[in-house]
C-alpha cells in the first residue's frame, strides 16, 4: 500500500469546550492543534489530507487553515452529512447532533481509495506517532490487517472534567478487545469512573486506550457501513436525537468476526488535548515549550 493519507475527524461541534474547538488557536503564531498534526504528518511523508467537516464550516477552515497548507500538502475537504445515511433511513428533521465517528469514517467512502490513518482534529498525539503509522500503512497493511496506536489512560485524562475512553485489551501486540468507558477522571493521580455518578470504581491508569489513531485501508468503509445500519436498527428508534456510534465500538463489535486484526503500534509520543475550555492554557504552554525546543518552527508554514 503505497501513499497512505491522512484523514482528520473534524465535523465535531464541541459540545463541552464551547465552540469550534478544531481551529482554535493554541500556537503563538495563531495555529491550532490540526495545524501541528499536519505539519507533523508532512515530515512523516503524508503527502494528502482529507479534512471531515461540516459543508457549513468550510469558509472558516479554509481561512483558519486549508489556504496555508495548501503550499505544502494535498487538501480534500470530506462533508459528513446529517441526511447522509444508509439505503431506508432518514434523519430527524430536529437532530443536530452528528452520527459519531463511525458515520464520519463511512463518509470517506467516495473519496478514499487508498490506505489512510484517521484522527481527531482536536489532539495533539506526537511526531513519533505519525512516523509509526506511515510506517505501518506504506509497508505492512492490508485489507485484514489494521492498526492503533495507544496511549497510557493516566495521561489521556483531564483536570477539567471527565472524559470517555476506548479502553484496550491487547495480547502480543493485536487488539483482542475494547470498551468505551464514558466519565473517566483523574483522582488523587489515579484514573476512576463511575456508572451513576455515585460510587467511583477504579480503572488501570497504566492501560492502553485508543485516542483514534487507527490506519485502515478502504475495505474498513463496508464494515462500517454494517455496524451502523445494526446501530440504527438498534437505536434509532430509542433515542433518535442524540444517539451515535463511535469507531471504538465499531471495532470492539467486529473483532470477534476475525473480519481483520489490529496491530497495536509501539510508540513513546505524549498526548494531550483541549476537551474543555480549561484544557487550553496547559496546550498553549507545551506548543510554547516546543516552540523554544526547536521541535518546531515558529511559522510552521513560512
């Protein structure tokens, strides 16, 4: 699989960080946290982005980001589409809420053809990650052979507020299993959640979760397509307005169909992210401390 891309998951609406947390600005040169994963990606030889959006942010994508980056990358723009839906479904006429990732990677069904990574818009994952990953992509995948990269949950957490994590079950470097965890906090420098928001139970701080970082190739977009038309059959009917389904959980119910594996990739990069709008201040300062580093430049477009 030669060229692989990079898919950014952007059609997000920032529910809990309060506005279009995509193309906020973190760097001291006005950049968001997307800009750095492309610049990131470019070094690692991705030479073409595909961007998933809503069509109504357009405008502000290409001014915030897409006409500097053009210089040095490929751009497509990918529209995930509220009435964009499998043969005999229809969306809510009031639903404004997004499908979830897994209608986001399905939307990318026309336009991908070639072996890709996918990732949020909003998380910072780390150089090395990047190189890992077109690695993997550009020498070892396959229609039956997938990849994550992980990340330690402790330092996935916020001191903001709680958050949801895929949690993973990995044996020999494959993927054997994950759940998605929702309100997921740091206490007292551990990692608990809770299913009721009364008692607090105890999670493995040290185990991997996925940040969506995967590499697929396109014949993941029929798995896709699969899961979420047994979601809508499932839940569309039950909770039509807020329902969704995520690329974790797509994965964690066909695992078990040995459709594919998934390799979990060895990487040592830091993440973090801006869930919350308290999440920022401590992303502006990293950028800065890699700024004064020289990991990056101070115009990462010049």
């Amino acid at each position: 699989m030669n060229n692989p891309s990079l898919v950014i998951l952007a059609a997000g609406m920032g529910s809990r960080y309060g506005g279009l947390k995509q193309i906020d600005t973190v760097g001291n040169n006005g950049e968001s946290i997307i800009d750095f994963s492309i610049y990131d990606a470019i070094e690692a030889g991705f030479k073409k982005v595909y961007l998933i959006i809503r069509q109504e942010h357009e405008k502000a994508f290409r001014e915030a980001l897409v006409d500097q980056v053009r210089k040095f990358v490929e751009v497509e723009f990918i529209y995930q589409d509220m009435h964009d839906l499998p043969k005999g479904f229809s969306a809510p006429t009031d639903r404004i809420k997004p499908w979830g990732t897994t209608h986001a990677l399905w939307a990318c069904r026309k336009q991908v053809k070639e072996a890709f990574m996918i990732c949020n818009a909003d998380d910072y994952y780390g150089k090395e990650a990047f190189k890992v990953m077109f690695e993997f992509l550009t020498h070892h995948a396959n229609d039956k052979h997938f990849s994550m990269v992980g990340y330690k949950l402790l330092n996935t957490l916020s001191d903001s507020g709680t958050v949801t994590r895929g949690v993973c079950e990995v044996s020999n470097h494959k993927l054997t299993g994950i759940v998605e965890i929702k309100k997921i906090k740091k206490e007292d420098s551990k990692a608990v959640y809770t299913l009721d928001e009364t008692k607090w139970l105890s999670l493995d701080d040290q185990a991997l979760v996925s940040m969506n970082f995967w590499g697929f190739t396109p014949a993941i977009f029929a798995i896709a397509e699969k899961q979420f038309i047994n979601f809508l059959n499932r839940e569309l009917s039950l909770k039509p307005l807020v329902c969704e389904h995520v690329i974790p959980t797509m994965i964690s119910e066909t695992l078990n169909d040995h459709l594919f594996d998934i390799q979990v990739l060895s990487s040592h990069s830091v993440w973090f992210g801006v869930t919350y709008q308290e999440d920022k201040p401590y992303v502006i300062s990293q950028f800065e401390k890699y700024k004064s580093d020289k990991l990056y430049p101070y115009d990462l477009w010049k």
